[in-house]
C-alpha cells in the first residue's frame, strides 16, 4: 500500500467505507484515472448500475457473471471493482496474489445480508441430501456452504445441468429461484431473501405506464417478484436485458431493474426510447443506494491510495472458490 500521510486517513476508512480526503476541484478526474490505470497496471471493472461516469472510465462494463469472468481472466496487478462489496470479493477470490479495491467497503447488498452464512448453515444441516445452489449476491461464507455458484444470466443452465430427480436448495434470492422453479418445472427448495431495488417495483405502477406507452416492451429483471414479472415481454440478466434492447424490433422499452442500466441503453441504442419502472413510492426511477455509494471521487481516491483493499482469510478464500470454480466451468461449458 502507498503510504497516506493524511492525518486520520485510516480512521476514516475504517468509520465511513472510504478514503474522505479533499480532491483539488481543478484536477480532470476521468484524465487522472487513466493515468493511474496505465502506471500501476490496474483495471476498472465495472457494473452496469454504477453511476455513468465511472461507467465511462471503465475497462469493462458488464453482469455479475461477466465481471467474474473478466476478473478470472485478467492479468493486471491491480483490480478496481466499482461494484458491490460481494463482486470484488469474488474477484479477490479467484485472484489472491491481486490487489482488489472497491472505492466504498460499505457499498454492500441487501441480497447478501438477506443469507447470514450462519442461519443459512443450521437451514443446510437439515437437508443433507440437498445440493446447494447460491446465487453470486452474497457473502464468502455463503459461497464456502454451497456446492455451485450462479448469476441470473447461468442460473436456469446450472439448474439444468443436475439430474431432473436432484434435489436442491437455492439461495439467497427467492425471487430468482421461484422464476427459475417455473422455467424448469424443479421443486428447489428456497432461501426466503430477496433485494430491496427488485422487490419495491410496483405491479399497479407498471400496469399504468403500460397503458400510456401501449407499444413499449416490458424488460425486467429475475430480481423482481413474480406478479411484476408476469408483465414482461423479456426477463433477463442485466446483459441479457442490454441486448435485447440491441437487437428488438421495438423503439420503447419500459425497463424493470436499477436505472444504471439505461446508460448502456441509450449509448448502444441511441435512436430508441428507455423509460424507467417506477417504484412503489414517491420517486420516478429505482436507484441501488449500495451501487451508488461509489462516485467518480472515490474511485480516484482509491486508485491513487490503493484503498480500500479486499482481504480476506486464506481458508474462506480456497472454500469458496470451489462453487464459483463450478460455476465458471459449467458457463464455458455452454458457451455463456
Ligand atoms: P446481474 O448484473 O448479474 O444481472 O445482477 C444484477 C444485480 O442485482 C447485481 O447486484
Ligand atoms: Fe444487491 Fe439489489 Fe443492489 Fe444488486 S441491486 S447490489 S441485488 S441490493
């Protein structure tokens, strides 16, 4: 690590998730980032939902199941996850000899909190005869109790990959799992967490802005519960979801998940319309309050410092990697 010779530097890393020191207002960020990437052999992987500056300064910019992949891949010395707190441990996971950074340690996931590796284990210690399936929002400890790991965009594959008469816990979403149950016509038994962006869409909202924009196509995420879900044309993956975007007929789609996506919407289909669903309360449009915890800012900071950095135990890291190992091996396997 640099050293910081900034007064309570480490203190406030520790108290508020990030480095909170003054950036000259003249310096040209996005300029300085390149700079820092290039001199320290570091790469921005980025989530569709960051806000769409850091989405401009990334190297790549994709799902959970992309990042994963970009990051076992990567040979740069340094990986700056502008994501949540569970990617850049996954990516710590699959590259313990890497410095990973995430400009936030505080940007976490009320997906991830919804599965306490503990209570999930006395819940698994009653199946024995269950395999464990766990969807890449949560924790290390989480990912060390399960058998595979999935995103949304493999995990109907990953399901499909076992034998129709295996029996199966899913966990932490239940809203992934139940759409996934449907798609398969398995039983898994489900893990009852669910993330708070995806579960606030609202069915009567989303009737409504159906009727005022009756040619629009309604894309939503598996994230979303099941009577939301029963209004749209395409579910999918963020990727998924930026796709068919691309490649549709249609100029106007209604888009059911976090609003960062409809950067890469507008950039990659500039002649088209993206309206964002609204939620069940006062505001117009569904923010990730954990995604937007990092900015332009602290991703400099971060860069610059090197902090804050992703460790974690070496015993966790190995029993975790196992599922996500899986996971990536089943996804070439099919190509996704
Ligand atoms: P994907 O980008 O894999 O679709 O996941 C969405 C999400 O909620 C990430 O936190
Ligand atoms: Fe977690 Fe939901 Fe935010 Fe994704 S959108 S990081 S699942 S809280």
């Amino acid at each position: 690590m640099v050293d910081i010779n900034i007064g309570n530097a480490k203190k406030n890393i520790t108290e508020k998730g990030f480095l909170d020191i003054e950036i000259d207002v003249n310096i040209d960020l996005f300029a300085e980032i390149e700079k820092l990437k290039k001199e320290k052999n570091a790469i921005i992987l980025a989530h569709y939902y960051q806000e769409p500056d850091i989405q401009d300064v990334a190297d790549y910019i994709g799902d959970s199941l992309g990042l994963a992949q970009k990051a076992a891949a990567t040979n740069a010395d340094i990986i700056v996850f502008a994501g949540v707190h569970f990617m850049a441990e996954t990516a710590k996971i699959l590259n313990p000899g890497k410095k990973v950074l995430l400009p936030d340690l505080k940007a976490g996931c009320s997906l991830s909190d919804s599965a306490p590796p503990a209570l999930f284990k006395q819940f698994k210690d009653k199946h024995p005869d269950h395999i464990v399936i766990t969807y890449i929002n949560c924790s290390a400890g989480m990912k060390a109790l399960s058998d595979i790991i999935c995103t949304s965009s493999n995990a109907q594959k990953i399901v499909e990959s076992l034998p129709a008469d295996q029996k199966i816990i899913f966990a932490p979403d239940r809203n992934l799992g139940a759409y996934i149950n449907k798609k398969t016509g398995r039983n898994m038994l489900l893990w009852n967490g669910a993330c708070m962006v995806h579960e606030i869409f609202s069915q009567e909202k989303l009737t409504k802005l159906k009727i005022r924009h009756p040619h629009a196509k309604v894309i939503a995420h598996p994230e979303c519960e099941a009577p939301v879900l029963a209004l749209a044309d395409f579910i999918g993956s963020t990727t998924g979801l930026l796709k068919y975007a691309q490649n549709s007929d249609a100029n106007e789609f209604i888009v059911v998940t976090e609003t960062g996506i409809l950067h890469q919407m507008q950039k990659s289909s500039p002649g088209k319309t993206f309206i964002p669903a609204p939620p069940n309360n006062s505001c117009a449009c569904n923010d990730c309050p954990y995604m937007k915890l990092n900015t332009l800012e602290k991703l400099y900071l971060c860069m610059k410092y090197e902090v804050p950095e992703i460790v974690m135990e070496e015993s966790l890291r190995i029993a975790a990697k196992k599922p996500i190992d899986k996971m990536l091996e089943i996804s070439a396997k099919y190509g996704l």
